[in-house]
C-alpha cells in the first residue's frame, strides 16, 4: 500500500475534536499499561519543543518536514525524538540534528486550555 504525499495531508481538526482526543487520552492511556507501569507519569501527556530549535531542523538543506519518533529512556520515560527528514523521506542522519529536550507534562504543564484540562 502506498501512502499519499505528505503534501496532500491537509486534514486539520478542530479545537473540540483534539480537546475530545487529548481528554480521552488522559482518561484512557494508563489502560494501556501493564500494573507496574501505571500512574508513574511514563508517558507525557504533551511535550513543549523550542521554536528556534524548529527551524534549525527545518531550515537544514534538504529537509522537507519533521519527524517524531517514540523512544524510551533507561528509567522507562517514554519521550519524542525530534529528526528531519527529506524529499524521499529519509530521515536525515547524517545531519547529525536530532531534538529530544522537551518541557514534558506532567510536570511542566503550560497554563490550563481546552486541550489539557
């Protein structure tokens, strides 16, 4: 199966829609857990990226978008890893340009909105 270009992804969602998916998943996510796993903040229900450190992603020679990747720390913290990525959709590795510094919420929660209250 092929998928379609990234370019011709242009579904958005509306606030009540993604207040609806990120409320059900903070209800629903430590379901999804095995026992020892659950209520121990694992898996962050947002993570805040720096703007510029963005745009050094995107503004990389070649770069056509941004990936995210779900990783795991030693200590079990599920977080995103940040990579460009090109015009044939290969992640830019050889850039060397990876981000995983990020606000995580819980703790650092921005100020209260739709989508995480």
């Amino acid at each position: 199966m092929t998928s379609k270009p990234l370019t011709e992804l242009t579904e958005s969602v509306s606030v009540d829609d993604a207040a609806d998916m990120t409320r059900r998943f903070r209800r629903d996510f430590n379901h999804l857990l095995l026992p020892d796993f659950k209520y121990k903040h694992l898996v962050a229900e947002s993570e805040s990226f720096d703007r510029a450190r963005i745009e050094a992603l995107l503004a990389q020679p070649g770069c056509a978008g941004i990936r995210l990747y779900s990783a795991m720390k030693e200590n079990g913290e599920v977080q995103q890893i940040v990579i460009g990525y090109d015009t044939q959709n290969r992640d830019m590795l050889e850039a060397g340009l990876l981000m995983t510094d990020s606000r995580r919420c819980p703790p650092d929660c921005g100020p209260d909105s739709r989508l995480n209250s």
